[in-house]
C-alpha cells in the first residue's frame, strides 16, 4: 500500500474517532459515505 493510502485513511480514522468523541454530526457526515447508517443502542433501544 502506498504511503499517500496510508496517510488518507490515517486521516479518516482520526476523523471518525474525532467525530465519535466530540459527537460532532458535521465531522461524522464528512467521515462516513452519504448513504451510510450507523446503529447502535442508546438507552437500552436500538437505533
């Protein structure tokens, strides 16, 4: 792999972590593809 692939996705997890730690919706939209959806459980119920 290229260092030019490794740097860019180097850049995406640090958004990605940067975007779950602030929870920062604009970040999290900038990170993730357009038709992307996240799940998870909040409050004992899934989303």
């Amino acid at each position: 792999m290229s260092k030019e692939n490794i740097n860019k996705i180097s850049k995406a997890i640090d958004l990605y972590f940067d975007s779950m730690y602030e929870s920062n919706p604009d970040k999290v939209k900038e990170v993730f593809h357009k038709d992307a959806r996240i799940t998870g459980y909040m409050q004992g119920k899934l989303i």
